[in-house]
C-alpha cells in the first residue's frame, strides 16, 4: 500500500501537482523528474496539465507513461476539482497554477464542503520578476503567494525563500534541489581539440540576456582564434527578428530537444549563463554534471552549488568586463587546472540527486498532510 508510515503500516498518500506548461523548461523539468521520484517511492503521484498544453507535455516527458503516473489534463477549474478531491495534497507550481488550484478549490468545496485536500505552492521562481512592474501579469504573480490560504510554500534555494519573505513576509520551506543523472552524466574519454564555449540564446526571454550574450560572443571571436563558440536556444530566423548578430563562426544549433543539450554539455567545456539573475540555475548545475564548467550570475541561488573559481565562476553579469575576466581565466588554465575544476564540478552536481529532492518534498508533503514534523 503506497503513503505514509504510520505504527509500523503504510497509510495511502497521493499528490498531485498541477502545471499548466508544454514542458522542456528548468521548471517542468524539475518537477517532472520530482514528480517521477515520488513515485520510485510507492506515493501516488500524479500530474495535472491544462488542455493545451497536454499533448506537449506528455510527448516531453515519455517517462512518465512508464512509471504509470496519471498526467491528467483540464480545460477550466470545474474539470481540476474532482481530480484535486481524490488527493490529500494538491501543488501549484506557477503563479496561473495557484490561481487554477484555487479556483478549483471554490469548485471542489461546493460540492464537499469537508473535503480535506492540503494546499502547497512550490514556488520555482521570484514570478514578478518577470514582468513589467504594476502591470496586470505583475499584479497577479504578486499576489500568487498569498491567494491560497493556508498553503504551505516551498522552494529549492534560499535566495527564493528569503525573496517571498522579503517581499511578502511569508515563510518558505527549503527543499533540496535536484537534477536528473540519468540524463546528465559526463564523458571524460573525450577530448576537443579546441575549448569549446556554449551559451543559450533565447530572445523570447529577456531575463535571460540575449543580447548581453551576443555581445560577450562578438568579445570572443574578436580576441580569442582558438575557441569553438556554439550556441542553443532559438532559430537563426529567430535571432533576425530580434537583432541579435553573431559572428560567422559562432555555430547555431537552433532549439534543441530536452535530451540533446546534454550532448552539447559533454562536448563543451565552459558554458555561459549570462541571466540577469537565476532563482536557480538548473543548466549551470546539468553542465557541472556533464564536466562542463558553468559563467553564472551572482544574482539569485547559484550559490546553493557554485563555489567561484573551484567549479564554477560566479560574476555580476551586469559588468562585461567581470564576465570577460572569468572566460579569460578559464582560456587560460592549464590542463592540470582545468580538469581540477572539472573533478570539483562533477562531485558538487553528483549531490543533487532526484532521490534526495523527492524525499525532502516527501517530508514536507507529510507534515502538511498528517501533521508530523
């Protein structure tokens, strides 16, 4: 029987989050994989995806078919609340989640005014950083934390959890970060014959810094002859209709499937995430995974596994030159201290285990739903 231990018997646990997304960001992938720990563990686990985007999201994630773990899909709040009222523990995981869950709250309650579903937000970013600030998405992902009463919150990184408090005076509950090795791993039989330096290039998110991006690319070609400069995330039609210029010898791999960018990661051997923060950082941390040394901000939560100039660097993304003087440093390494970096990175990611991160939601999910600490 799957659930909780309760006098030396299991008593029936089910869980299920609820995000409206195609899939194939940090953020699905997190709790996709997470979702597929809990129920390595015997919890019944289950997904809920609105309608639109069901398709995509099974499509991305053909794992989860495997495992047996319902990915239901809902078109309005009516359609979510007889799904929710067979759980004990219901998780949004975006701010238009929170609002889906809790309008299918109101739902479920007419219908079963007893009805004893807990309530959780797994909060994967600071939301209202992306968006205009006042405007009505801002509104909305502002008020996010607090629309369901009674929730219990939680995140990956401190940096997440000290920004909800910060900002909203809401406590949040750590959980412990994952990544999925089966999927990152690294190749050390291989060899490049030059360093090669990946970046994503993703004009639809600016938070992401495109065009910092290019412009530290265009930096690299000029003063470097011997780096390979390859890039992922968008099409060159793309990259045109937004302005962004590249070199001639920055290789563009277009958008790419969730299981090639670990191919790209083991053949690279630095790679840049020149965001203007990351709650995060999930692909610094999958390349660590792969061997392959991430560039990260030190706005946000990198600081949960990059130690700057030991696995990773760690710079103020908002000054090129600090940017400029991390790729020079690692250009200029020799192979011995190249690959001590290495050796460190793949040990701090080796940590980061899907295991780890859905026992940690497990204990929080128990408090929650059977009042234990």
């Amino acid at each position: 029987m799957k659930g909780e231990l309760v006098d030396g018997n299991f008593q029936f646990m089910s869980v299920m989050f609820v995000l409206p997304s195609g899939g194939g960001g940090g953020g699905s992938n997190s709790v996709a994989q997470e979702v597929m720990g809990l129920a390595r563990l015997g919890i019944d686990a289950r997904l809920a995806v609105n309608e639109p985007n069901h398709a995509k999201f099974t499509a991305a994630y053909p794992e989860l078919e495997a495992l047996k773990v319902p990915v239901v899909s809902y078109a309005e709040a009516a359609e979510l609340a007889p799904h929710m009222a067979s759980c004990q523990v219901v998780v949004a995981t975006t701010n238009r989640s929170v609002f889906d869950v809790n309008n299918a709250r109101v739902e479920m309650l007419k219908g079963n005014p007893k009805a004893t579903v807990k309530f959780a937000y797994y909060v994967q970013d600071y939301e209202p950083l992306f968006y205009t600030p006042h405007s009505d998405a801002w509104t909305k992902a502002h008020q996010s934390y607090s629309v369901l009463k009674d929730a219990m919150l939680f995140a990956k990184t401190k940096w997440l959890c000290d920004m909800v408090y910060a900002n909203h005076g809401i406590r949040v509950m750590k959980v412990v970060p994952s990544i999925d090795h089966d999927v990152y791993y690294p190749d050390l039989k291989h060899q490049n014959s030059q360093l090669v330096v990946a970046a994503m290039l993703r004009p639809s998110t600016p938070r992401r810094a495109p065009w910092r991006t290019a412009r530290i690319l265009q930096s690299l070609s000029r003063k470097y002859a011997n780096l390979s400069l390859q890039v992922f995330g968008a099409t060159a039609e793309e990259l045109r209709a937004t302005g962004l210029d590249l070199p001639p010898s920055v290789k563009n791999w277009g958008v790419l499937r969730r299981s090639e960018v670990p191919d790209l990661m083991r053949q690279s051997d630095l790679f840049l995430d020149l965001s203007d923060y990351q709650a995060f950082g999930r692909t610094g941390l999958e390349g660590m995974a792969c061997g392959c040394i991430p560039v990260l901000p030190v706005l946000g939560g990198s600081g949960e596994y990059a130690a700057h100039g030991r696995n990773a660097f760690v710079v103020d993304t908002r000054a090129d030159d600090q940017i400029l003087d991390a790729i020079h440093t690692f250009v200029t390494l020799d192979a011995k201290g190249r690959a001590a970096m290495r050796q460190l990175a793949l040990e701090t990611a080796a940590d980061f285990t899907v295991s780890k991160a859905a026992l940690s939601e497990l204990r929080i999910f128990r408090q929650l739903a059977f009042g234990e600490n």
